[in-house]
C-alpha cells in the first residue's frame, strides 16, 4: 500500500517558520509523503530564508508555487488529504468564497468543490480579523462544505492583534486531525 499523501499549504502566518520541524518532518515519520505548495507571499518568506530548499530536500518533490503550464504533468502525487496550515484570514476568506487566485488556493478550492478529498485547515488569526463582520460566515461556509477546521478557545483567535499571547500552535492536534481524515 503506497504512503498517503498530504498536501500542505502555507500561507504567511505566524507559525509558518516551524511548518517544517513540526508538521512536515512528523507527518513523513508517520508514513506520509508530503507535497508542499505556498501562497506567494509565503514562498517570498521562505525563499528568503532557504526553507524551499529544505523542505524540497527533506520530502523529495519540488514546493509549488506557480501553477504549471498546458500539457505539463502535476510535479506532486495525488493527494489524500489537504492541510492548509497556517491559514490567515485571506486565506479562509478567499477559500469560503471560492476565490482561486493563486497555485495554493486552486488547489484547495478544487478540493472543496469536488467534496472527495478531506481537507483540514487551521485558521491562524488574530482578533481583529475575528470580530470582522465577514469572519463567522467564512467559517460557517468551509463548515457546510465539509471542511475541518482546528479551532478552540486554547488555541484560536489570538487575544490581541498581533501578538503572539505566548501560544504555540496546536501541532499535535493538526497532526491528528490529518491522520484521522483518511480514516472518515
């Protein structure tokens, strides 16, 4: 039986610089392969910093950013689940709306509209963004669309814009909601 696939999307959130010892590295000791794509702006950072170099090493396929061309073969397997972690506000906003504006949003669009693949998203926010008046049907859109989203008072919104409160993002928790997925 070949390893699940995850395909993970990140986009520029906090958090996302331990995307790589934290979710990506555990996910491949637990039998996944992992396809990586990234929000433009994600991939800035982490062409910036080296991490799409690693993160390539480290899973064996390229990290996508840009969509392929006609005729081109996707350079990532099938996927089994998605996992958009960190997700910022942007992210979940164009995703319940459907908004496919870039590689990694297509992707998961297409997996919500097609309604076959478990998709998992962990909304990476602060409280600004989750008093706007927009927030609550955004999240209750991906709900109806079967999307799981990791949430709870201990981990999500972020009591002030901006500020980190000293809260670590609930990776065993994203974890096991991805292994789990494949089993649903």
């Amino acid at each position: 039986m070949a390893a699940p696939v995850l395909g993970l999307v990140g986009s520029a959130a906090g958090g996302l610089g331990k995307i790589l010892p934290k979710l990506i590295e555990p996910m491949i000791e637990r039998g996944w392969r992992v396809a990586v794509t990234l929000t433009p702006t994600a991939a800035t950072w982490f062409d910036a910093t080296g991490e799409i170099e690693k993160i390539e090493q480290i899973t064996g396929l390229p990290v996508r950013v840009k969509p392929r061309l006609p005729g081109e073969e996707s350079p990532h397997p099938k996927v089994d689940c998605y996992a958009v972690v960190p997700a910022t506000s942007n992210t979940v906003g164009k995703l319940a709306l459907g908004l496919a504006d870039n590689q990694a949003l297509t992707q998961v669009c297409e997996a919500i509209g097609g309604g076959t693949i478990p998709i998992v998203i962990f909304p990476r926010i602060n409280a600004a963004h989750a008093r706007h008046p927009s927030w609550d049907s955004h999240i209750a859109a991906l709900k109806r669309a079967g999307v799981h989203l990791v949430m709870g008072e201990d981990v999500w919104p972020l009591q002030e814009p901006r500020s980190e409160s000293g809260r670590q993002l609930p990776w065993d928790a994203i974890i096991d909601s991805i292994a789990s997925s494949v089993l649903r």
